[in-house]
C-alpha cells in the first residue's frame, strides 16, 4: 500500500511538538522536543521562565507558581533553521494537553517483558527517530510485579527488574518518560506463569461491596505503592480493572496527586460513560474496550459505540483505544495477522480520535511500511492538535459499514476521515461549503480544489483528509 515515506533523520529541521504543553505547578518537568531533519541539530529556546533550562534539546526544571507563557523552540541545521512557538501552561494537575504517545509492552512481550528488553526499547525509539515524531513514554505493563515487600511495604519487581530506579534514571536521561502497571485488584491479570500469586493495590480478605468475578481487597495500599513509584521516578500509571468504579479511582488519584512526581493516570479496562464526568475530571485517558489484537473483527469493534464519548473528551482527558496492534507481537510470533490496510485504518482510528497512540510491537522488526505508518507527521498532527474538538459523524451508509467523520482543527481546517468496513470498495461524495483545497493526509499532499469530492477507499481501510478555504 502506498503512503508517504518518512525520513527523520534528512532535510531540514521540522520541530514536531504540539503547540501546547502542559505540566503541573512545583513538579519536575522533562520535555524532549522532538525534531527531525539531518544531523547535527541544534535547539534553543526563547521565553522560559525562571526554573527551566534547555540542553541537548531537552527542557528540564520546575516552575512553583501558576504561570502560562510561550516558548520560541528554533532548530538549526545545514540545511536551514525552523521555529515554532509554544504554549506553556503550568497549573494545578496539568499534563498531556494532547494525547500520550509512546510504546507500551503488553502486545510486543506480554508477561515475558523485562527491564532489559525496556532499556532496548526506549534506545531504539531514539535510535530509529521514532521519538523525534513525539514517541515519548516508555510503560511497562503487567509482567514486572512480584510481592509485597520493600522500605515503603509495597508492591516489589520481580528478578526480570532488578533496579527499577535505575531503570527510571536510563529512561529519564534519555529524555523520555516511563510508566507503570498496576491494579486495584487482589490479583492483577497478565501474571508470568512462574508466578501463582501477584498482588495490585489492595491486600487481604475481598471488600464484599466490590465482590465479582476479580474482587478487591479490603485493605487499601494505594498510598503505599504511590511513594514507591514516585521513588523509583514513574511518570504514568496504568491502573486496570473491571468494573472501573470512581471510588477506587479517586482513591489512587488523590495519592498520584502528592507524589513528588507529577503522575499521568489511564483508567482501564471498563470505564463505563455513565461516570464520563469522573473520567473528563480526573483521567488522562480511559478505556471501555477490549484488549487489542492483530484481528480485523477486534480492530473495526473498536469504533462501535465511540460516539458516545462526545461530551466527555477535551484537552488532556482523551478515550483510549488501547495499544496498536500493528506489527511482530509475542500473539503473532513476529507476523502480523492483519493487511496494510487494516493497520493504516488502526492507526488512523487513533489519530482522528485522539486516542492515545502507543506502539506495542518488536520495533526492531519494524517493516518499512510500519515505520511510515508510524511517522506519517501529518497524522500525528491530526493527533495531537490543540483544539481536541471531538469528531462528528457526518455520512454512514445504510448498512453502517462506512463511517464518514469530520473535526475543526485550531488553525481554522477541517479534517475528514472515511473508515470502511465493508468488504467493498467505498466511493463517498462528500460537499464543502465552497471550493477547497483537499490535501491527503496519508500521501501528504494536495488532491484536489473543488467544492465537492468523491473520496474511494480500499476495503478494511480508511483515508484521512484536511481541507483549507481555496484562494
């Protein structure tokens, strides 16, 4: 299949930051600017206030008061220079203004995950330039814990982590973020198998007033693990069960929010939107979806019902489509199960939906193809633009197999997206309020300058345009 080719590490610079960021007052801040181009680049910065400094492209420091400013971020290399401007916003629980992109373990290694394989990971994410197209968190899911223990009486790593503080350090000077697993559960899922018994957050008998198939405990160790994370330096919290319930999620919220360290929290893995005001209020993402799988019945499933959550996605709290399922997993034994088609629909799904995009796949087995689906930065900006106005649907066939939406954009644009499920060829006619200028995003380039377009779509696949008032 034919999409644009990305080279991060050719031509001049291209600085593919969001125009907006975000963090919380009197915590520490680490911003990677991600930047492509040929090398060696050199990054500087206009505007930061008093407690941030920039070196090696990385913007580190914390800002104690409440404070909203811009910064002037100028890349230069021999082949010219370019600037971009952003808002800076520091206030009370302030983070990801637009969603998390980054890599999480669960579909690439499962249980088999180790401190080692993230290390490689979080390497190979700078190595590939896959962290100069925003790629930024490296999260350990389910497969590190082991049993209570430790100074603070908490959940303690198994030998696969020998030293997760120094895990968090590699990560850090890396410029990148980390994040972790955990569960209020008594026994959190995805254990290895070497392990009979691996704990979450509560402890002791089950809480009869959450009793179910995966019961709670009755004795709360939130706060305990909390000071243990934030002494190892986590940045973000995986924090997975079902049913999702306010209470215990805002029994871990209020103790993210005393840690030293300022805590992104998804909840998963069925937050239900009757507490869509919960979730708007307090979670950087959340999920009400299964796990994703290299299967095309599981990937088009995630769009039922998505409308739904309309009223409650803004900046910095976003539904979350879970993992991509694209490329060589410990499920496939390193062979993708689904078409080119069918991963440009998946990732396009997330883009459009502002869904966070983590890859969760043996990235050095990345095919070409994935590593442009990856790095298409035109999509990711789709992704992570600044309005975060939710998509509306605007077309659907009447078998409602072809969806077509649409989204404003913060510089005045309007983004379109097509997704076919059917086992046919779509051929969508879609009208503009005047003549256009219709720009594909997934060739990046211009397509079209009319006030009406006949969009055609491959089977198990999806086309995402933009359009500009033509002039």
């Amino acid at each position: 299949m034919k999409i644009a080719h990305s080279s991060p590490f050719a031509g001049k610079p291209s600085i593919n930051t969001p125009s907006i960021f975000g963090a919380t007052t009197g915590k520490p801040i680490l911003y990677r600017i991600p930047v492509t181009g040929i090398r060696p680049i050199s990054i500087t910065a206009k505007g930061l206030v008093d407690g941030l400094v920039i070196k090696d492209g990385i913007i580190s420091g914390t800002v104690k008061t409440d404070a909203s400013f811009f910064v002037y971020i100028t890349a230069k290399n021999s082949q010219g220079l370019t600037t971009k401007r952003i808002k800076f916003i520091i206030a009370a629980d302030t983070r990801l203004l637009t969603p998390l992109m980054g890599f999480t373990s669960w579909n690439a290694f499962g249980s088999k995950v180790s401190q080692s394989i993230m290390e490689e990971t979080a390497l190979t994410l700078i190595e590939s330039g896959l962290a100069d197209y925003g790629y930024s968190y490296v999260n350990i899911d389910s497969g590190w814990q082991y049993k209570y223990g430790g100074e603070f009486d908490a959940v303690m790593p198994n030998p696969k982590f020998p030293d997760m503080k120094n895990f968090c350090e590699k990560i850090h000077s890396m410029g990148l973020k980390c994040g972790i697993y955990s569960t209020p559960m008594l026994k959190a899922w995805g254990c290895p198998e070497e392990y009979e018994y691996i704990p979450g957050c509560t402890r002791g008998e089950p809480d009869p007033l959450y009793a179910c198939r995966w019961p709670i405990g009755v004795e709360k160790l939130e706060k305990n693990n909390v000071i243990q994370w934030d002494e190892w330096g986590f940045d973000y919290l995986k924090y997975d069960w079902t049913p999702c319930d306010p209470t215990h999620a805002d029994r871990m919220k209020r103790e993210l929010l005393k840690a030293k360290r300022d805590f992104a929290m998804c909840v998963t893995v069925n937050a239900k939107e009757w507490y869509w005001e919960y979730w708007r209020k307090n979670c950087t993402s959340w999920r009400c979806n299964g796990d994703s799988l290299d299967r095309w019945d599981k990937i088009k499933a995630f769009l039922d019902g998505i409308d739904v959550w309309k009223p409650a996605v803004c900046g910095g709290h976003y539904f979350d489509l879970d993992m991509m399922e694209t490329g060589a997993t410990v499920w496939n034994e390193g062979k993708t199960r689904i078409t080119e088609e069918e991963a440009l629909f998946a990732f396009s799904m997330r883009a459009f939906f502002q869904s966070p995009i983590q890859l969760s796949c043996d990235l050095q087995a990345m095919s070409e193809f994935e590593f442009d689906l990856y790095t298409n930065d035109e999509v990711i900006g789709i992704n992570q633009d600044a309005l975060s106005v939710f998509p509306e649907r605007i077309m659907e066939n009447e078998t409602k197999d072809v969806l077509v939406y649409k989204r404003k954009l913060e510089n005045g644009d309007t983004a379109y997206a097509v997704f076919n499920m059917s086992e046919d060829e779509s051929r969508q006619k879609i009208c503009f309020d005047g003549c256009v200028t219709v720009h594909d995003l997934w060739l990046k380039k211009d397509v079209a300058k009319c006030e009406e377009y006949t969009c055609c779509v491959k089977p198990h696949c999806a086309a995402l345009f933009r359009t500009s008032v033509y002039r």
